[in-house]
C-alpha cells in the first residue's frame, strides 16, 4: 500500500513544533510532514512577506521533497497559505483540511492594533501572554517551546504577516471538488466559530466546531482534533 502525505502548515508566530504530536505518532497509513515557514522559528528570510510568497515557498519545498498530491493541513494564517496553494493547484493536493484558518476574504487588523504588534517584539512577557489567550483551556505541555519560537520570528512578520492576511483572498470557486475539512474551537475569539461556518459553507461543507477549546484547538485538545483528522483522512482515496 501506497503511503499517503499529510502536510502540516503552521499559523502565525508558531513553527512545525506545534504539529509534534502528529509528527511523533501519524496516522496510520500516513506520513507527516511539518515545514517551518521562511522567517518563522528562527528560519532565514528574505524578500517579500505575503501568503502567495509563502505558498509559492511551500510549493517549492513539497517539489524537493518529492511530495504530490498531499493533504494539507494549515492552522491560522497556515490556513491562507494552504488555501493559496491548493486554489492556484486544485488538482495537485488531495484534500485540504482548515484549522481556525484566516477567512476566504482575509482578516484585517484594526490599525489601532499594530503597535501592539510591534510591542510583542521586545516584551517576552506581552508575547507570552498574548500566546497563552490561545489556550483557554490549558497551555500545551510544550508551549515554553511555542514561547521561544515566536520570540525568534523575523521582525518584518510581526507587523508584515497582519498586513499580508488583510490583503490577501481566496478564490472559493478554485477550490470546488477538492474534499474540505473545516474545523474550529468554540471560544476561539480571533476565528470564531460564526468565520468558521462562513468559510465551510463557501467551500460547500459543514463546520466541526470544538467545545471547551480556542485557537489553539488542536494542541488544547489532540484526541477529539485526531478523531476528526483521522475520520477525514479515511475518506481520501489512495494514489493510484
């Protein structure tokens, strides 16, 4: 039997270390894959900050890795990239799954927000804490590491990667025929749970929403987020 590919795409100032569970222990049949985006962690960065510079990097990096016709899993802004790529390429990914991902129509930032941004630059504290809201019901056992991740993201991101989801859209019609997953937490206030709706029904799917879980809804609770992950992946059909 053919191995199938899962491509997990992490958000905004995170890294692959969020997807460590699923890199530890894949589901069966299934190998994870967990790139760290370029400027994110502590990685090299250069040129222009956008989701379609981040989708064509993705591409690119699937491409020397051998990778075709993956699912790709994308949380938060990893949403927007994962969507970019799959809606330029429909027939290259195998199914697509969204994880509290930026809406179809971006996610704008009041501009009263942005020196908040910038702040998260210099003051550990203000970063951590703003990272510990994405887990109202439990920071991971590993956030420390999440801390010290976001703390290494390239300068340019903090204010670079809010203009970047404002600008960016989707092209929902691009993606018809692609099998969706769409999920969401249900004390998620950044992607609520009425976004996430909004963007399962423009895909012509139905919204998994998360009880007693935010954001972070895929570290804040791995076992119900595996149970759908796994139902989905056993809808996709193996390569031929």
């Amino acid at each position: 039997m053919t191995e199938q590919v899962l491509v997990c795409v992490h958000g905004n100032f995170a890294s692959a270390v969020w997807w460590w569970e699923l890199l530890a222990e894949p589901p069966r049949g299934w190998r994870v894959l967990a790139p760290t985006l370029p400027g994110f962690g502590g990685t090299y960065h250069h040129g222009e900050v956008s989701i379609p510079a981040y989708a064509e990097w993705l591409a690119g990096w699937l491409n020397e890795r051998g990778v075709t016709r993956p699912v790709l899993l994308g949380h938060s802004l990893g949403g927007a990239v994962v969507l970019e790529l799959a809606s330029h390429a429909p027939d290259d990914v195998a199914g697509v799954i969204l994880a509290a991902s930026a809406p179809l129509g971006g996610l704008v930032t009041p501009e009263e927000n942005y020196p908040v941004l910038e702040l998260l630059r210099t003051q550990r504290p203000v970063l951590e804490a703003s990272l510990a809201a994405l887990f109202p019901s439990g920071r991971p056992g590993n956030f420390t590491q999440y801390v010290e991740d976001a703390a290494r993201m390239h300068s340019g991101h903090y204010s670079g990667n809010a203009r970047s989801l404002a600008a960016w859209r989707a092209d929902s019609a691009a993606l018809r025929g692609v099998p969706t997953l769409v999920m969401g937490g249900a004390l998620d206030t950044l992607i609520t749970p009425d976004m996430v709706r909004a963007t399962a029904g423009a895909l012509g799917t139905s919204a998994v929403i998360l009880e007693g879980a935010g954001h972070g809804f895929p570290q804040e609770r791995p076992a119900a987020f595996r149970e759908q992950l796994t139902a989905f992946l056993g809808t996709v059909p193996p390569p031929s």
